[in-house]
C-alpha cells in the first residue's frame, strides 16, 4: 500500500518512480533527465504556439505523445492547436485523447465546449462539456463565462446573465464578461447599462489586449446612438433652471463656431450682459457635454461667490510682455527664418494666451468633469465622446512635428504636462490611456502624476474657491505664475479705481453708444423721438416713485453702486418694450423696460446728480412728476 501511495505521488507526467522499501529504509528513484528533457521540450512547444508556428510546435508534441502517450497535456495542446488550424475534427480526436488520460482535464473540457458551441453549432453537446468542467472546479470563471456566452447566443439571454453575475462574484474584473453583457444590454435596449458595461471591459484590460480595442469600439458605438437622444438636452435644461435660480441671472447658450475652444462661458459682469452666456462649437462631438461643463464652470463660481472666495484670473500687457522676454530665443529664431513680424507677433500672443488658458483650466476641469462623471451618469456616454476629440487634440498639438520643433521647450513642456492630467482624469473616469503616446520625460510623468494626486487630495472635501489653489499651485511650479494675476473678486470688482474707470466710461459714452454706434444710436434717437411725441410716460412716473421708495434708506453710496450695474448692463441696450430684466444689487426683483430706465433715471438723480444730462433720457418731466407723488418716511 505504502508503494502504491509513493508512486503515484511521484510520478511525474507520465514518468514512474521505482519504489523499493528495505530495512525499514524507503528507496524513490526518478528519471530526472527523462523529466527535464520532456519539460524542456513542452515548453518550448508552447513557445512556438505561442508565435503561430504550429507547425514546429507539432513536431515536437508528436515526438512527446509517441514517448508518452499517457500525457493529457500533450493531447490537450495539439487539440488547441488542430483548432486554430481550422482542422476541428482533428482537434475534437485530440482532445478526447486528453480526456480519456486525465477525465478532470478543465482545459480539454473546456475546449471541447468551445469547438462544439463555436464550430458544430451543437450548444447542448457544448454545455455537457461545460459542465463536466464546472464539476471539476466551480470557480472556474472562464468556462462559466463560456457557458453564459452560449447561452446568449441561443437567445436565453436572462439564463446567460445568472453566469455572467456568477462570474463577476468569482472575478469582479474579468473583462470579457463585461463586453458580454454590454453585447446583451445593447441587444435588450439598455443603452447606458451596455455602455458602463464596455467602460468596465476596459477598465479591466491590458491595453494591449484585444479586449480593450473590442471595448472602445463597443464604448464609441453605443455612445453615439446614445448622443442622438434628447437626454442631454434635458440634463442641460434642468440644471440651466437651478442655476438661473442660484445666480439670480439667465443663462443663454448659443452657437458661435467661430471661438477658438469648443466652448466658453461668458460671465455676464464681464461683459456688461444681461445674461450670462455658455457658447458652443457644434462641430464637435457629444456637443451636450460641452455646453454642461461650461454650467458647471459657472456652478463654481456661484458656489465660491456665495462664500466670498471667487477669483478673477487678470493678465495685463505687463504679464505679456514679460513673457515675450522669457521666449525671446524662440522669437529671434523665428525672426531669422524670415517670418513676417506680424506672424512672429500673432504667434506669441498665441502662446501667451494659450498657456494662460491652460494653466486656469487644467485644474478646474479636473473638478468639473469629476462632478460630470457622478452626479450625471446619464451624460457618461457624452462625456466619453467629448473627452476623446479633446484628449486626442490635446495630444496633437504637443506631439506635433512643427509644434515641437518652434515652440519653446519650457512652454511645450508645461503644456505636454497639463494635457498629461487630463489624459490621467480620462484613464480615472473610462480606461482609456493615452500616456505612452505623449512620449513624455519621466520628468514631465512624474510632474502630471504629482498634480493628479494633489487633485484627488482636494477631491476628498472641496470647499467653494479651492480649485484656485491649484492654478497657483501648478502655475508656480511649472514656472507660469509671471504670466497672469489670480484677484480677489469682491475686492477688485470694489476698488477705487475700477469704479473710476466705469464712471469714466459712462461719462464719455453713458449708453454704451460707441459698442454699435449704427445701431444703437438710431435705436437711442429713434425712442427720444418718440417719448416727445407722448409727453409725460405715466408708467415711467409710476415706477419712479416706486425706486424712489426703494433707494429712500440707502445710502449715496449704496445707490451709486446700484446706478453703476444698471449704466453697464445698459451698455448692451435697454429696450422699453422688453422684461426680464435683473440686477444682482437688487435680488428677487425681475425689471420690464421702463422700469429699468426708471431705476437708472432715479439712482442717477440721487447719486450723481451732476451726470444726469449724459444718460439722455427724456424723463425730467416724469422725474418732478414722481417727486410730488413720493412722500419720505
């Protein structure tokens, strides 16, 4: 019995020991050179399958089944390979070689189930041999996926996903379970459950796996029939609504292809607008996700005025021609070569600009499509599309030939380093890696991945106005803090001399005239023409007596500042026939026309008296008419 027991615990492939017990002494003896040489010959037939000569790994596996015709390995491989070959009957005597050695062989049992579910079109023959498989290891995840597979393809499609979710027990990142169920959510009309389902593929694969090309592919498609819907145009209407509520001020989005980004939002104070307004480059993917990210951008600065921490980003000419300096080589390179000065001028001011806008953004967008990916699942697809065109551009303008080679190497670096990040966001949110293509210095990884980590440090807890850290952050460590100034808003929007230069505006063209003097001007000339043709406008009286009431505790100051935000947004045109005019001075109050020209003549008197006749507004009579009418505290 003892004999027995040590030969079969010896015996290796299908080498036996010789077994010989005396005086109580217990003697094994194996054929190592025997196994070496066979294990030495089995791998390097693997070797050869592995590279597609099949038919070198034959010769030798033929050699080691006449030697050892009781290896079920040897059978097993040789079945795989007649397989590949496309010789199935061949591969189906092999492996029942393999089977009839070792009946527990997974692999073989495995393959079987594959050849007949894949080639003989036979699923119930196949699901035997699935079984058989299962019977000798449960866990065996790759052959509960086959069988899952199969099942699908037979059309008992809620069969197959009981394997699928059994798989994903045993192996939460096995990718080719996900892309199967992204197949069967697809097929079921479960669009955006088929799409998380491909973005765990390739979350989960090798980049160099086929299952990572198979997922992006099935990513894109299934994005794209979901970009046709109307969801994103719902999601953008209703956080639209939240944030007109939250800032006190419409929202406009409007299409403009001419801006230099994909999209760009225009504060309305920065414009001396009615409305805030978000545009957007139409040409490009996934359009929706634009125009939100651009929400989100104004989310943020609602959020970090309501606390007092928004920051304004300023860039004098100061700040450019400092940078001039700092590429001074570049440019005198470029002027030797014979390039027009103009050209060597529209160049730098590109770069300036272009690097200004990266360094303010990088970070931000970290948080604004971090925010995008978890609070709005159902802009994911939207989102994959848009992210791809962006990072894709962004790769190509610092891989370029002609880029890399006239632009400064500083500016160039730091430019690769914030397009880094955002492809380390890409690969966070959807699995796609675009690393190895900048071709970046282990410097400029090192750097991007730093930068990356401080993000998800703020991540964590984020509070209104920190993301400003990070653009002082990033821009003094990769030398750009020269370039631009981050200010106080509530400070410089307040100081002395920002309210000097409105005034000053105001005097020399208190109705913003010059912006369009063909049109505004006839405009203007064409409603003074008519307030003399109607004498006293009652509802003008009326409304003055009503600001007269509201400004009667302010303070001269208190009404100036409101006189000032009504004489910018003025500078767009006022007309008496429109409402829905606002003013974030006077919260909860929406003006029609004359009611807003009444606040503007009434603030005006009593601030500035000694301006008055530079607004050319015809209502002296309404003025002394509302004076009589209004009676102080």
């Amino acid at each position: 019995m003892i004999i027995n027991k040590l030969t079969e615990y010896y015996t290796y492939n299908s080498v036996t020991p010789t077994i010989k017990i005396e005086n109580n002494w217990v003697t094994i003896e194996l054929d190592f050179e025997k196994i070496i040489s066979q294990q030495n010959q089995f791998i390097q037939a693997v070797n050869f399958c592995e590279k597609g000569e099949f038919g070198e790994a034959k010769k030798i596996l033929f050699n080691l089944v006449k030697s050892n015709p009781s290896n079920s390995e040897y059978h097993r491989i040789l079945g795989q390979i007649f397989s590949e070959e496309g010789k199935q009957d061949e591969a189906i005597d092999s492996l029942i070689d393999a089977l009839k050695w070792n009946p527990k062989n997974s692999w073989a049992l495995l393959m079987m189930g594959n050849i007949f579910s894949k080639y003989k079109n036979d699923i119930s023959t196949a699901l035997k041999y699935y079984d058989q498989a299962l019977i000798v290891n449960p866990e065996d995840h790759i052959t509960i996926n086959n069988i899952g597979a199969n099942l699908m393809q037979t059309g008992k499609v809620e069969e197959a996903k009981l394997y699928f979710d059994q798989v994903l027990k045993i192996n939460s990142n096995y990718p080719n379970t996900h892309l199967a169920l992204s197949y069967l959510y697809q097929n079921q009309g479960e669009l955006l459950n088929a799409f998380q389902a491909s973005i765990r593929a390739i979350k989960c694969s090798a980049k160099n796996d086929e299952i990572y090309q198979k997922g992006i592919s099935k990513s894109i498609e299934i994005a794209r029939e979901i970009s046709v819907s109307n969801i994103g145009q719902e999601i953008i209407s209703n956080y639209k609504a939240k944030l007109e509520l939250d800032g006190d001020r419409k929202v406009d989005v409007q299409i403009n292809n001419a801006i230099p980004t994909a999209a760009k939002l225009e504060l309305a104070e920065n414009y001396n607008r009615v409305n805030h307004v978000v545009f957007y480059n139409d040409e490009f993917p996934a359009v929706e996700h634009l125009i939100m990210h651009e929400l989100v951008h104004l989310d943020l600065i609602l959020q970090a005025r309501k606390s007092e921490t928004n920051k304004l980003f300023i860039s004098t000419q100061d700040n450019k021609k400092q940078f001039r300096k700092s590429i001074r080589e570049t440019l005198l390179n470029l002027e030797k070569r014979g390039i027009k000065p103009e050209a060597i001028e529209n160049f730098s001011t590109g770069l300036f600009e272009g690097i200004n806008s990266q360094v303010f953004n990088a970070p931000i967008d970290l948080f604004i499509e971090d925010f995008l990916n978890h609070e709005f699942p159902q802009l994911n697809p939207f989102q994959f599309l848009s992210l791809l065109k962006l990072n894709q551009d962004g790769l190509n303008a610092v891989t370029d030939k002609q880029a890399v080679e006239i632009s400064p190497k500083s500016i160039l670096s730091s430019s690769k380093i914030l397009n880094l990040v955002n492809s380390l966001q890409i690969k966070e949110l959807f699995g796609i890696d675009f690393l190895s293509e900048y071709k970046a210095s282990n410097s400029e990884i090192k750097i991007a991945s730093d930068f990356f980590d401080e993000f998800k440090e703020y991540r964590k807890d984020r509070k209104p106005g920190e993301e400003y850290e990070l653009v002082q952050n990033w821009s003094n460590d990769l030398g750009l803090n020269q370039n631009f100034e981050l200010v106080d808003e509530l400070k410089y929007r307040s100081k002395d001399d920002f309210a000097d230069s409105i005034l000053k505006s105001i005097e020399d063209d208190p109705l913003g005239l010059e912006d369009d003097v063909d049109f505004k001007k006839k405009e203007m000339d064409k409603f003074i023409s008519s307030q003399e043709t109607i004498g006293v406008n009652m509802a003008v009286v009326m409304f003055m007596a009503d600001a007269l009431k509201f400004f009667e505790e302010m303070t001269t100051e208190e009404i100036k500042k409101i006189g000032f935000e009504i004489a910018l947004q003025g500078t767009q045109g006022y007309n008496p026939d429109e409402s829905n005019y606002r003013i974030s001075s006077i919260k909860g109050k929406t003006f029609s026309g004359y009611q807003i020209l009444a606040y503007y003549y009434v603030s005006w008197a009593l601030a500035i008296p000694e301006m008055l006749s530079k607004l050319q507004l015809p209502y002296e009579n309404e003025y002394k008419l509302a004076l009589t009418m209004h009676k102080p505290k």
